[in-house]
C-alpha cells in the first residue's frame, strides 16, 4: 500500500502518483495498466497530454474510489466557462463522474486568476472536484492566488529536482509549508538528466539503489509528491520500490547541497509547449 498525506480539505493524496506526460494516447493505456498493477493508485495527467481518454479506457476496469486521479486545465481555458467545460471534458475523456485533484496547468496573465479561481469554486461545489490546485506557480503567483482563492489551494505541482531545489525553489517550499500546501514534483528527475550527478551516483552505489530511487526517496523524505513517469516496465516497478528503506540524513543533506540549478523545461505563453511541458 501506498501511504498517503492529508490535504488541508481532509482528503488522502498518496504520496507518489504515475506520470503520463509525453506517452502518446495510443499507448498511455498500457503503460497506466502496468503502474496500476504494479500498485499505484494515483495518476497524473492533463488535457494538454492529449491523451486522457486512453487512460480512460483503462480506468473503467479498477474501482474508482480505490484510486487518485489528477488533471489539469490549459492556460488559455481559463476564463470561467472555460474552466467548467475543460473539467467535463477531461471527466468525459477519463469516464469518471470526478477528478481527486484539479490544477491551473500554467498561470495565464492575461486572463483573471480570480475568474480561474471562481470557476474551480463552482466545479468543486458540484462534486466534479474534490481539490484545486496550482501549477508551475512562482512565489509571487502562488501568494497573489492565496490572497483570492475562495476555495483552498491545496497543491502546487512545479519542475523540482536536485539539480532545481536551490534558491527560488527552496523559498517556494517554504511558502507551500507555512500554507500547508503540498509540493508535487513533475520532472523529478530532471528527465534523467540528473541521474548523473555524481553525488546521486555515489549513495546510488552506498545503497545499492538505482540512481532514480535515490532522487525519489530524498523527494519522498522531504515530504514532496514526486511524478516519476516511465514508459519501461522495469522502471515503473524499481519507482515504486521506495518504502522499505530510508536515506541517512547526512546524505539528505548532500543531495541537498548539490550546486547545480538548472531548469529542464521552459515557461512560455505558447499552449502547445504548455500542453507538453510537465
């Protein structure tokens, strides 16, 4: 079993979830299926993965009050009916009557954060929601929501990694935590690109862990949700060996101190990246 965390509104968010950014529809539903039996009980998508209805295909065969499923709005849906239309199609495309969890994919400066906000108010009240979150807020953007929200914000999913935990990403967690918001990574591992950090490397070999379980532990020990996607079967199940081990605390704070910063996805104004970016 999964554990689990509390959101502020008293629902259970397990602690990591299967990420399905960039695998294809046509595939999707394998690979959801796989982490399914592998035992995850939380998915991640959004409408701009373009690929909900195939792991809607696959939902129909588990219980749904047994799993979490999240997804999220486009930035240019934003405005109110927008909004209320994107999470009744996503539904539609999932074939569930409620999402566990919906966010603000990317903030849209040129449309009402506190329409947006509105809008989750109203979809939340109609049980199609039961949290709202945030994504790819920075500290700025996630103070402002707070100040407007008519409906807590319970979850702030934003590209977090060893290589992207230093400066403005550290005070980001500290803003999330004194609002009792929980932290989601998406790119939790930099896109493999930080498995090869040496330091990761080295209490890889202590351990006799992969790389990828060390980074996901160190997240899971910070008390972050990380987002691991994998297209290989192998690698879905070693993601998910996590919970029988622990990581030291002085190496908690070597992965910790690792001088690196560097961002693997970019933030623009253009949908299409939007829809493909984390």
């Amino acid at each position: 079993m999964i554990p689990t965390r509390k959101l502020k509104t008293g629902d259970e968010i397990p602690v990591i979830a299967y990420g399905t950014w960039n695998i294809a529809e046509e595939n999707v539903g394998e690979k959801v299926e796989i982490a399914l039996k592998t035992g995850y009980n939380h998915i991640d998508t959004a409408e701009g993965y373009h690929n909900e209805a195939g792991i809607g295909e696959v939902l129909k065969n588990y219980d749904r009050e047994e799993l979490f499923i999240t997804s999220k709005v486009l930035p240019s849906n934003l405005n109110y009916e927008s909004v209320i239309k994107a999470a009744k199609r996503s539904l539609e495309k999932l074939g569930i009557d409620y999402l566990d969890l919906y966010l603000i994919h990317w903030p849209n400066p040129a449309i009402s954060l506190r329409e947006t906000l509105q809008a989750m108010k109203y979809l939340r009240d109609q049980g199609l929601v039961k949290n709202i979150g945030v994504s790819n807020f920075s500290a700025y953007q996630l103070n402002v929501a707070l100040k407007i929200t008519p409906v807590p914000i319970t979850v702030n999913q934003i590209e977090l990694h060893p290589w992207l935990y230093q400066k403005e990403q550290k005070d980001l967690l500290e803003i999330c935590q004194q609002n009792d918001i929980v932290v989601e990574a998406s790119a939790p591992l930099a896109r493999t690109a930080v498995l090869k950090d040496e330091t990761i490397l080295e209490l890889a070999e202590k351990y006799d862990k992969s790389p990828a379980q060390i980074v996901l532990k160190w997240e899971l020990q910070k008390g972050i949700v990380p987002l691991p996607k994998s297209k290989s079967e192998s690698h879905i199940k070693e993601n998910l060996d996590l919970f029988d081990w622990e990581l030291a605390a002085e190496d908690i704070g070597k992965i910790d101190n690792i001088d690196q910063h560097k961002r693997i996805y970019m933030i623009t104004l253009d949908d299409d990246t939007y829809g493909i970016s984390s």
